[in-house]
C-alpha cells in the first residue's frame, strides 16, 4: 500500500497518518498514540482505585462522609469517642437482638428500612 496524501492539504504523508507534519503543527491534531497511553494510565488508575476499595470492604454512600474520610468520631458519649465502626456494631448486635425477640422479618421490606 503506498503513500497517502494529508486530508487537509493533499501533500504526501506517512503510512497511517491523516496529515502531514506541517498540517499537524497547524491543526494541532495529537498523535493517536499518546491518546492510547493516556487511556491505559487512567484505566490502570481507576482499576486500581476500585481494587482498593473493594480490598477495604467497600463504600456505600452512606457510609461515604467526610467524618469517615477525617477519622473523626461519630459520637462522643461520656468523653468516649464512638467510632464508624463500633456504631455499625452496635446497631447490628441490638438488630440481632429485636430480630430474636420480634422475628426474623421484622426489617424485611420498605417497613424495616
């Protein structure tokens, strides 16, 4: 296959360019290769983000505060920090507890949320 002209101006290109070095100065078209490592690097970026919040336990959004992101507490009762963490313990143990006592549906469905 041989030599084909710039789309812009018609000169001779290289094989699989679109335009000619004068016409990409000019137009400031990017080379497709620095757009393919761009998408590899922020691809790599986002998988690895992804990986370690799935590594950590996940994030929902209600989980998602800046409180969680700081370390701060959530409570401080009787001069005790509570964290995030030791709330959602607690409130899973009491859960426990009323399920035992009132049944396992009892925060089934749209009513138990």
């Amino acid at each position: 296959m041989g030599r084909e002209g710039c789309v812009h101006c018609g000169k001779e290109t290289g094989e699989g360019d679109l335009y000619c070095p004068e016409c990409e100065a000019i137009s400031g078209a990017k080379k497709p290769r620095l757009f393919l490592i761009f998408g590899l690097l922020f691809s790599m970026l986002l998988l690895s983000l992804t990986g370690l919040l799935l590594w950590h336990g996940g994030l929902s959004f209600g989980s998602l505060s800046l409180d969680w992101i700081w370390g701060r507490p959530v409570a401080v009762i009787n001069g005790e920090p509570i964290s995030r963490a030791d709330l959602k313990t607690r409130v899973k143990g009491i859960q426990a507890m009323l399920e035992h006592q009132y049944g396992r549906d009892l925060f089934a469905g749209q009513r138990g949320e």
